[in-house]
C-alpha cells in the first residue's frame, strides 16, 4: 500500500516500469518527461554505475496538490532489464504500487517475455506484494515494428483485470494512455484503502486530470 | 502494509543532499560577488549556512539596546519561519530597522525542502532610517546609525530576488546530484546486501547438501564394514569345507571332484580376499583403523609378500625376486605394511604378461627413512592416469577390470596405510615397459599414527 502520512496529508504512491531489456522502459519515462508539465514533474533522474553496472534505473518524480488539500507524490522507476541486476530489480519493486510491464510485442521475444514475466512475479512475491491484487498494466510496445504477435499475451498467467496498452513509446505514443491506465487502477485501489474521494475530496477526474493537466496543450 | 521500506520512498533532509563545507565556500563567494548576506535553512529551520556581509556593526549598534535586541530577534524568527509558497517564488520580510530580507523556497520533487534568505539588503528606495528606529532608546545616535547603514548593500528590490532566483536554480542542481549520489550509495549498498544475502543462502544450502551427503557416505561405509564382515563368516566356512573335503575327510574324490572342489577353493580364495579389501577400505573411511606399532623386520615382509605371489606368478610364467638387505627395524604395524606390500606385488604380477619379472629392493631413504620398491616389467601406466590411480575403485582402463580382475581397492589402501605410518608412496611408469611403486617409511613411528588414517584426505574423498 501507498504512504500516506495524516499529519501532512500526503500521499505517496511507487509506480515501477518492469519487463526486459531493450523493452523501452526507458524510452517510456523519456517520453512522459517531454509530454508532461514541468510544473507537476521533476527531473529525470538516470543511476548508471558505468564501472560496475551493479545499478541501473532511472527515476522521475510526478507531484500535485489537489483542491481538497492532499498532496499526492507519485514517483516513476524503472527496473534496469538485463538479467545480472537481478538484486537491483527485487530493490527497485519493493514496496511498489502499481506496476507497468512493457513488452516487447514482436513475435521474436515472446519467450523473454515471459521470462520476465515471471521473473517479476517472483520478485513482487518476494517483496511481499500479491500479484493478482496489485495493479498492473502490461503495455504493448514497439508496434511499430515487423513481426507483431496478434495475441494480447495469451501465455503470461494474470487476473483478468490487467488491460493490455498498445504503444509506440520511441514515437510517444500509448505512454500517456498506460500511464493514465494505470493510475487509475491505482486510484481506485488507493480510494477503496484510504477513502480519497470521500474523506479527502479527491475525485478520481482531478487524480487523473492532475497528473496530466496541460498536457494536450503541449 | 510494506514488507520493507524502500529507501527510494524515504525522505531526505536537505543536509543529507548537501556538502555542507563545499556549499558554504559557494555560499561565500555569492555573497562576496553581490555584498549581500546568505543564509539556507532546511524544511525544520535548522541553519545550514551563514554568511553575514556588511551588517554588522548596523545590526550590532542596534543589538545594544534591549528592545533593539528584541525586535532583531522577532525579525530573525520571521525570517525562519515565515510560511513559503510551495512555488518558486520569492517572498520578502521586511526589518524593523528598514533593511529587508529576500526568502525563496528550496524545493524538490513538489516539496519545500527548505528556504534560501538573502540579506539582509537596503532597498534603493528607502530614502532615511524609519522613524520608529529613534524610539528603541533614548540615546540612539541616527547620524552614527545611517552611516553604519551606508555599509549595507543598497539594491533594488527586484535586483536582489533575481539574484536570489539564479542562486536558487544553482542549488537546485546541487540538491538533485546530492540526492542522485546518495540515492546511488545507498542502493549501492543494498544491493550489495541483497547480492550476499543471495549468496549465503546458497551457501546454506550447499552446506546442508554436503552434511546431507557426508552423513550418505558415513551410512555407506559402515554398511559396507558391516556387510563385508557378514560375508566373510559364510564365507570362511565355504573355504574350510572344501578344504577339508579335499584332504580326504568327506571320504575319497575322484579327479574330476577335485578339479571342481579346487576351483571352488581357489575363487572363494579369491572372493574372500577382495572382500577383505573393502573390509579395509570401509574400516580406513570410517576411521575405525588402529596401528598396531612393533619393530619388524623390512627382509621377513619382503620374503612373506614374495612367497605369497610366488605360486601365481611361477604359474603365469613370471620371475620373481627380492634382494635380502642389511637395514635395522622399522617400527611399523607389521600386518598393515604386509599387506601394503602384498597389494604392490599382486599389481606387479596381475599387470605383467608372461615372460616378464617382478623384483622387490629395500634401502635406505636417507638418514630415518627406509624405501622398498616394487619393479615390474608389465603394461605400464599411461602419464594421464598416474595421479588417479590411488584412487578409491578407480582402474586405469575400465576394460582392464574385466581382464585382470580386482575392485580397484588395492592402491587406495596401500596409500591409506602408508599415510597412516607418515610414510608415502609414489609410483613411476614407462607404458609397455613397466612400473616402479616406491613406498617409503619412517623407520622410528611417530605420534598417535590412527588419528592419521583417520584424517586421510585421500580416502575420505573416495
């Protein structure tokens, strides 16, 4: 579950962008980082220990004060994708809230999907997070590209409930809309635990609306 | 709730994220470029830096009288404490002796982390000391006053928020590599915690894979002592019968009786002494082997071992001969080094094809030592095996257990002995010309020589 501090009124919420290496993870919160007001988003923050690569992932803050008072911190990691940063993957996913598994769709990396997949089942069980109750969007990416499988990832084994986004993320494209999918899963589960549109007047229109406000403008 | 905290969700006070000596040293030269004092607080109004410039003998006249003092103080306390927006914008506190101080709010990540004070500063309108200034005590000399005050930095209003607003993008850029360096330590830190947490639960495992397996061999060899025991019982009566049968007690055989009856004999023999051999081995494994330790006679062993293949070898069309020497005693476990050498003998002959001999040389292996070496004229072992065959069940070519016979216990139980007694043995071969063993003794025993055949790697490892 999300931090919430009463005193504060703050709301802190963990969205970590997972899958394999060369997926766009990365490419993902560069896009975002272009699209989104300055004024809800902080810097794009990239950790890469060239010498060792022990870690790698990047990580940006999203951040608005909502009429009613809250103040809601959300802030984007993503898991670095080759496989020896395993430990720096189970590190970055604990604790999360939401979690955005992109995908690469081509037909060719079908089997490191669901290697991955897996991968992040197990880590997110490991963390003590319940894989079917999390909110999860599996984003379809690289549609762009030859060799598109015509199934929405009929193998990797999830609750009904995770939607599918398509996306081209190297063009911008999807990664407002997985986002946005995302978050409002996230919201409605954040709702149900802490009461925000109740208690808090926060409306899942102005969470959403937020998080994304000027955007079309730009 | 969170299994664990994350450290990437924990909040960092603005003091963490910042050299606070190095950020000192820029806070000085700004103030000395500008002639204009700063001050940075974190979010709790703990002063990080303070660098006055120009005000103090203004700011100390006005400190000698008390409500001088007094008012400086509520100013200060504005100044630390005064709501700021949760925007870049700067916000100003005016003093009570008509200075003023400009505050921008540090913030990061949509949080206000702290506050940057510039002054305090004479703004370019303020045209006299206000007037109130004359009532914080009955002596205030204005004159002496102004001219302290012509030492302060006189800017305009807008000037001074705009170099406020330059400093505060600059430490902006500090503030967000100060938390990208401590973000990458202390995950650095972490993963290599997660990394030998990993690696010590392998560890734990592999531990109790080879307690699991080391407890597997135990359980075998005592098997193995136990059931070779049980064997040799019947075993011992097979042997006995025959032979008596043999003699003549069962009544008279014809010749072709005899011929089976021998055969009997000779493979009971035969299966009695392999069945010995891992007696030994089983007994060396499970460190249930004692020296019995007595002077003996190096000539008498090798006469026993050479008239023990004798038979076998004259059979096989083999010459075998020893060389009487004049060395002393050896103190030894007669029944251990016998056999030892019986199983370097038997080798010899058992690899040597007919026509070939096999000779047994004792001397002396310096000053304390004594060296007996075995010399046949058999198939010889290739360079590669050399180091294997000692070895537990190990025979240099697997077709060669069907052609020579033997549970490739032999070598390992010479060399288990010999280890035992703190003595060695090293064999030298040419293939198709022959092999040399050399087993070497201490001539005086030393120490609790069991504990040795206990401790044996060789054998523990088989």
């Amino acid at each position: 579950m999300a931090q919430f501090n009463e005193d504060s009124r703050e709301l802190a919420v963990k969205v970590v962008y997972y899958g394999p290496a060369l997926s766009g993870k990365t490419t993902n919160l560069q896009a975002l980082y272009q699209k989104m007001d300055p004024k809800v988003r902080g810097r794009l923050m990239t950790l890469d220990t060239k010498d060792d690569r022990t870690l790698f992932f990047d990580m940006m803050p999203v951040y608005f004060r909502a009429a009613g008072g809250v103040k809601v911190k959300i802030k984007l990691y993503t898991v670095p994708g080759q496989v020896m940063h395993e430990s720096t993957r189970r590190i970055v996913l604990q604790g999360s809230d939401a979690v955005v598994f992109v995908a690469d769709s081509r037909k060719s990396e079908a089997a490191s999907t669901l290697a991955y997949w897996k991968d992040m089942l197990r880590n997110l069980e490991a963390n003590g997070l319940d894989p079917r109750a999390l909110p999860i969007v599996i984003q379809k990416n690289k549609m762009d590209l030859e060799g598109i499988r015509e199934d929405d990832f009929a193998d990797l084994v999830r609750s009904p409930n995770v939607p599918v986004m398509p996306a081209k993320a190297i063009h911008g494209e999807g990664v407002l809309e997985t986002l946005g999918a995302l978050l409002s899963l996230c919201y409605r589960d954040l709702d149900r635990a802490l009461g925000l549109a109740k208690r808090f007047s926060l409306p899942e229109k102005e969470f959403i609306g937020s998080v994304f406000s000027r955007v079309e403008a730009r | 709730m969170k299994v664990q905290q994350s450290v990437l969700l924990q909040a960092t006070p603005l003091g963490d994220l910042l050299d606070i000596r190095s950020f000192t040293e820029v806070c000085h030269s700004f103030a000395e470029l500008y002639r204009i004092g700063v001050k940075v607080f974190d979010d709790t109004g703990n002063k990080l830096v303070d660098v006055k410039i120009g005000n103090a003998d203004f700011c100390g006249y006005l400190w000698q009288s008390p409500e001088g003092r007094t008012q400086c103080m509520a100013t200060v306390q504005r100044v630390k404490t005064d709501p700021v927006p949760e925007e870049p914008i700067p916000s100003t506190v005016h003093c009570f002796a008509g200075c003023r101080y400009a505050i921008q709010p540090v913030l990061y990540e949509g949080d206000v982390i702290g506050r940057i004070v510039f002054g305090p500063f004479v703004p370019d309108d303020l045209v006299a000391l206000p007037e109130s200034l004359a009532r914080i005590s009955p002596d205030f000399d204005e004159k002496l006053a102004a001219s302290y005050m012509n030492k302060i930095r006189r800017v305009p209003q807008a000037t001074a928020e705009k170099v406020l607003k330059h400093f505060a993008e600059i430490l902006d850029v500090l503030v967000f590599t100060g938390h990208k360096n401590l973000l990458t330590a202390r995950l650095h830190i972490e993963a290599v915690q997660e990394s030998y947490r990993e690696v010590q639960e392998k560890n734990r495992q592999l531990e109790g894979a080879y307690q699991a397996l080391k407890e597997l061999d135990r359980l075998k060899s005592n098997f193995l002592a136990t059931m070779s025991h049980e064997l040799r019982t019947p075993l011992t009566s097979v042997i006995g019968y025959s032979e008596m049968m043999l003699e003549g007690l069962g009544g008279p055989l014809t010749a072709e009786q005899r011929e089976y009856l021998q055969i009997i004999m000779d493979k009971g023999e035969s299966l009695l002494g392999l069945i010995t051999s891992i007696l030994d081995i089983s007994k060396i494994e499970a460190g249930r082997v004692k020296l019995v330790v007595s002077d003996v006679d190096v000539n008498a062993i090798m006469r026993d071992a050479v008239a023990t293949v004798t038979p076998h070898a004259r059979k096989k069309g083999l010459r075998v001969s020893w060389q009487p020497s004049k060395l002393p005693a050896v103190q030894c476990d007669r029944e251990k080094i016998r056999q030892a050498l019986i199983n370097l003998v038997t080798n010899a002959v058992k690899f040597t094809p007919s026509g070939g001999s096999v000779s047994v040389e004792a001397r002396a292996d310096g000053d304390d030592r004594v060296a007996i070496t075995v010399t046949d004229t058999g198939i010889g072992i290739a360079p590669q095996n050399l180091g294997r065959v000692f070895d537990v069940f190990f025979q240099v070519d697997g077709s060669t257990t069907r052609e020579f016979g033997g549970a490739g216990l032999g070598l390992a139980i010479v060399k288990s002995y010999l280890e035992a007694h703190a003595g060695t043995v090293k064999v030298a071969s040419a293939p198709g010309e022959g092999t040399t063993f050399t087993i070497s003794l201490p001539v005086m025993a030393s120490g609790p020589a069991a504990l040795a055949v206990r401790a044996s790697p060789t054998v523990a490892a088989g």
